[in-house]
C-alpha cells in the first residue's frame, strides 16, 4: 500500500479543507483530482463532481477549485 499525502483544497466547496491522496500519485506533472464532495455542497446535479488540481510551478500539494465536472 502507499504511502498518503495530505493536500490542502483552496477555494470552492471543500475551500479549507484536506484530501489524502497516495504519494505516487502526487508524480503527475499537475496532479489533482475530481471527485464527489461528502456533503454534496450545493453541487448542481447535472455536474455533481469538483475538480481540484495543483498549479503548474507551485506546490503540488496544494489543490485548487477548478470547478464542478461531471
């Protein structure tokens, strides 16, 4: 099993909160994630997932809100 990274998401539903993501996946030149929110966060329901992503140049374990996805 891998080891986790803790990243901090910026902005948008989870704006203040923490993912835990396996470290290889943290080898991705802008790693990130969308995914479906615990609460639901007011998602539309046509676009239920939030996509979080880290900042070309910036670091990767801070995450941020790139909108709702389907």
């Amino acid at each position: 099993m891998s080891d986790c990274v803790t990243v901090r998401l910026i902005g948008g539903p989870c704006d203040g909160g923490t993912l835990e993501v396996p470290a290889d996946e943290m080898q991705d030149p802008e790693p990130g994630y969308d995914f479906v929110p615990e609460d639901g966060s007011g998602a539309p329901e046509e676009l239920p997932r939030v996509a979080y992503y880290a900042r070309p140049g910036e670091a990767p374990h801070v995450w941020y809100w790139r909108g709702w996805t389907c």
